[in-house]
C-alpha cells in the first residue's frame, strides 16, 4: 500500500490537507482522488503504509526554510 498526500502551499508553507492509502502505483485511483480538482493543488504518492511517515517524508523534501502542516491528521514531523 502507498499514501497519498495532497494539500496546497501557501507561501513556503506546504499544508497537506488530505491523506488517502491505496495500491502502490495505482495511477487511477490517484487520477480519481485528483480528477475536478482546480487551482494549484501539490499531491504526491509515498511508498508507505502509515499517513504518518509519508508525511515524515515529504517533510524531509522540503528545501530549507519551507514548511509543513498536516491538517488532516495533525501530525506533527521532527526534523
């Protein structure tokens, strides 16, 4: 199983504003949680079980001085 995190940035903030688990690689189910979407959204799919350590993981992409807030599950990444 992978996580899907998709969220928006604001500024130098990335805020992830939903998470969803589904098979890895499984580009259609990641088109249809993506299909009607408008504006600029961020997604990106984490090769993880737990919502948890994706957002581990894209904490750890972020260049320096960005940010991250989880606002799906509230957690909170260590640097």
């Amino acid at each position: 199983m992978s996580v899907v995190l998709i969220g928006r940035w604001d500024a130098e903030t990335l805020e992830i504003e939903e998470s969803h688990t589904v098979g890895d690689g499984d580009q259609e189910a990641i088109d249809t949680l993506l299909s009607g979407r408008t504006g600029d959204w961020w997604s990106c799919e984490y090769l993880v079980d737990r919502h948890r350590d994706a957002v581990q993981l894209a904490y750890e992409g972020l260049a320096p001085g960005q940010a991250l807030v989880d606002e799906a599950e509230g957690f909170d990444p260590s640097p």
